[in-house]
C-alpha cells in the first residue's frame, strides 16, 4: 500500500478513524472526510501526518448528494496540491448513522436519513468520484453483520447495507475490466459510541453480545482497520465482489 492514497468517509472517529491509521501505517496517504467533527478530523490528520504520511482532512455531508460535485472538486484540487496527481487509489465508503426502531415505529423521516447515508450516498458519491479512482484501485463498502443475523430494531438499517452488498457486487462486475476491486465488509458488534448509545438503557446487552461472539468478546475498532488494509493491499489483488464478515462469529 506504500504511496497510494485512500479516501475514507466518516474518519473522524470509530471504525472509520481506525482505518485511517492502520492504512496510514502501511504506507498509504490519507484523505478523510467528518460531517461536524472538524476538530477530531483534524487530530486524526494530525496523528498520521506525525508519522511521516501525508493527510487531509474535508467536510462532507453525505446525505447531501447536491454537495458532491463540489467535494469531487476540492478532491481534484487536493491531489494536485498534495500529490501532483489526478487520481486516489482507495475508496471506503465508511461514513454512517445508527437510527433504530422497530417495523412498526419506523417513520418515513428515520427511513429516508437512513437511505440517504447508508445507500444513496455511497451509491452516488462513487459514481460522482469514478474518474478520479486510478486503474487497479480500491473499493471498499461498510456493510453489517445485521444483513446476516437479526436484531431487534435494525429493520431499516439492515435493509440498507443489504442494498449496499447487492451493490457492491454489481459494481465490482462493471469495474473488473479496469482492475478495480469492490468488496463489502461486515463488522459485528462493535465497541463504540455507536454501540454504547444503541445499549445506553440496557447496558447489559453489551455482556450478552460477547457471550454470543465465538471468540468471546466485543470487536474493537482495531479489529477492523486490518481487514480493510489486506483487501486494499496487493495481496488483496483477487478478492472482488465478496462480502467479508469480520464480527468474531457472532450468532454462529
């Protein structure tokens, strides 16, 4: 990965800000993008940049796909400015929301917001960003144990990153004859902010969740960030069009 150049959405913090500084410790620069964080996106540039890698920091709603064609060209800008480049060899389609509710309470505004970041955003935030992906590059899309197992209000949710799985296959058959790898990985429960507002009035969950995980225990953000540098890697080369759980085997 020495020298290429990975977008990640949604780095400023969580599993997205792991991936920034896993990859960034194998060689790769990199350019994250925050919603509200700036400050937090800012340390994470800090943090890479401190150890010899180049880094940026944009904001980016991606809920908003009328913001894209302006991010695509701060994003031309960047690579000439930082990298006397015109292309970026990753993308991670990472950033995300959490919104649970059961079928029944689900409302059309929940539902829509969830669309908009989960499946929407990633869908045309990709398409607007295509050109500027080099030949050989890297796709990465954030899908979800939950397309696998059910939990109890992740109906839209899951829905969503099923969506993102189905996409991701079809995009890696459009892109193989440019080289470009396309792949979903799944991560289980995970020990963020994300898990710990979801189990905030039933802080037990967490202990239950473990004890189904085959190797005992919650993921942690750290458990994430390699399997994403192996698929970007060139050892990752011929792996295209998967759907990777790395979620410790839960409800095996």
């Amino acid at each position: 990965m020495q020298n290429k150049i990975a977008l990640i959405t949604g780095a400023s913090r969580g599993l997205g800000k792991d991936m920034a500084l896993t990859m960034a410790a194998h060689g790769a620069d990199i350019i994250i993008t925050y919603q509200h964080k700036a400050t937090e996106a800012e340390a994470v540039a800090a943090a890479i940049i401190a150890t010899g890698r180049q880094a940026l920091a944009l904001q980016l709603d991606v809920a908003d796909t009328t913001a894209f064609p302006h991010f695509t060209t701060q994003i031309k800008t960047a690579l000439q400015q930082y990298w006397k480049r015109d292309h970026f060899d990753i993308l991670v389609n990472n950033a995300g929301i959490d919104a649970a509710a059961p079928f029944v309470s689900t409302t059309e505004e929940n539902f829509d917001r969830l669309f908009q970041v989960h499946f929407k955003g990633a869908f045309f935030l990709t398409q607007q960003l295509l050109p500027l992906i080099a030949e050989h590059g890297r796709i990465i899309n954030v899908s979800s144990g939950l397309t696998r197992f059910s939990t109890p209000g992740y109906i839209a949710y899951a829905s969503m990153k099923g969506a993102i799985e189905v996409f991701t296959r079809y995009l890696a058959k459009e892109l193989g004859h440019r080289g470009i790898t396309v792949n979903a990985i799944a991560p289980g429960a995970i020990d963020t902010d994300f898990l710990n507002a979801a189990t905030a009035a039933h802080p037990e969950l967490k202990n239950y969740l473990a004890t189904q995980t085959a190797l005992g225990r919650l993921g942690v953000p750290e458990d994430i960030g390699g399997v994403v540098a192996m698929l970007c890697s060139e050892e990752g080369r011929w792996i295209t069009a998967q759907r990777l759980e790395a979620s410790g085997g839960m409800f095996l």
